[in-house]
C-alpha cells in the first residue's frame, strides 16, 4: 500500500526565511507525487506534481520539491517566505500507474509566517 | 472558469436527517471523488467514480452513498446523519491517462455540521 508521511503538523518561520516541509512516501511503484496548498475555507489547489523528467520540481508561488529516490522524499522548499504563504500544505501520492488511481493523502502541515 | 462547483457551502442537520451534497465539474473530466476532511487526518476517500457509470467505495464510505448523474455531476447521501459525519466535504475530478500524473481538481467544500 501507498502512503506519505509529513513530519510536523505546524511549521513557523520567519518573513524572508526558508520554508522546507517534509514529506516522505512508501511506494512498490515509481511513485505519482503531488504537493497542493490550502488557504482558509477553501479548496485544495495544485502546488506541483512530480514528473519522470526532472528530480527538481517547479511550481507556482515560488515553490518547489526534490524527488529524492534513495531517500523516499519529496520535500518542500521556498528560498523566501512571505506573509501570504500562511496555508496548510498536504503531499499526496497515486496508488498505481493506471491513470485515474486514487490519492493518499497526508495529514498536513500548517505553515505559519512570522512578521 | 468555474472547475469544479459544490453546493451548498455550508449546512447544519440535526441526528438522523438526510442530505445529498451536490457536485459538477466543467472540464469534461472522467474520473470524480469525494473525500472528507478532519483535522489532523488530511483528506480521505468516501467514494470515488473511475468514469460515468461506474462507482467504488473509498476509505471511509460507511454511512454514505453516491450517484454519477452524468459525466458532469457526482452527489454525496448522507441517508441518516450522524454527529460523526460533521467534517468539510470536498468533491474532485481529473482526467484519466495513463501513465501520465494528472491532478485531481478540488471544490472549494462543503462545511457540514450534524447536531
């Protein structure tokens, strides 16, 4: 079975810090990984996806995630936090190679940013 | 662009009410989900329908049933409410490709509390 692992429920940093949010998967499969963010009452939106083409993964506000094979990991990065990154973040992986799998969801890191 | 539309919003039943939440997607997407959100348990799988016609049971689909109207629309019964099923609902979808890492599309939720 699939799953991932966030490690810390609440992470706080500092405006202009770094943000790393961790995220570790098990998989018998190369893996289909996702990061989406999650403002207050609302919905989940797409952060990034991981793709066989690249380890290093871009995607929108500045993030981005290190598909990590050796270590099951595929953890968040930020270079600069800023105040409107307050969120809670969820990793997610697909079950298996068939298109329409079903996600795993992890439990989700609330990140805090302090002025 | 409107994605994928859930209503209501908000709605608070008392023990032993029915409900039905409702879900459309625009997208022409296959698949759709519904999946629960509880704090500090990320999201999980009710429900979910590989394509039009068709329906499997998720995680947690004990005391809950579905409906795929159409390609477009996909609704949530709550036959007999229960305390326990307060939580945020969220509908998803996303196309269906294999091998390739198609997202899920998320609903803004639905907040639902049983009294």
């Amino acid at each position: 079975a699939q799953s991932v692992t966030q490690l810390g429920s609440h992470v706080s940093v500092s405006e202009g810090a770094l943000v790393l949010l961790r995220c570790n998967y098990s998989s018998s499969v190369p893996p289909y990984l996702f990061w989406y963010v999650q403002y207050p009452n609302q919905g989940l939106q797409l952060l990034l996806k991981y793709t066989s083409a690249a380890t290093l993964v871009k995607g929108i506000n500045g993030f981005e995630a290190e598909f990590k094979k050796s270590e099951t990991s595929f953890h968040l990065t930020k270079p600069s936090a800023h105040m409107s990154d307050a969120a809670e973040y969820f990793c997610a992986v697909r079950r298996s190679n068939f298109g329409n799998e079903k996600l795993t969801f992890g439990t989700g890191t609330r990140l805090t940013i302090i002025p | 662009n409107a994605g994928v539309t859930q209503t209501p919003k908000f709605q608070v039943l008392k023990t032993g009410q029915s409900m039905t939440l409702q879900c459309a997607q625009d997208m022409n997407h296959n698949s759709m989900y519904w999946y629960r959100q509880d704090p500090g348990m990320g999201l999980r799988l009710i429900y979910y329908s590989a394509s039009e016609g068709t329906t499997d049971k998720g995680e947690v689909p004990n005391g809950y049933n579905v409906s795929r109207l159409n390609k477009r629309e996909f609704s949530l019964r709550l036959e007999s409410a229960a305390p326990s099923q307060t939580s945020v609902y969220f509908c998803a979808s996303s196309e269906v490709q294999l091998y390739s890492n198609q997202p899920q599309h998320f609903g803004d939720g639905t907040r639902l509390s049983i009294l």
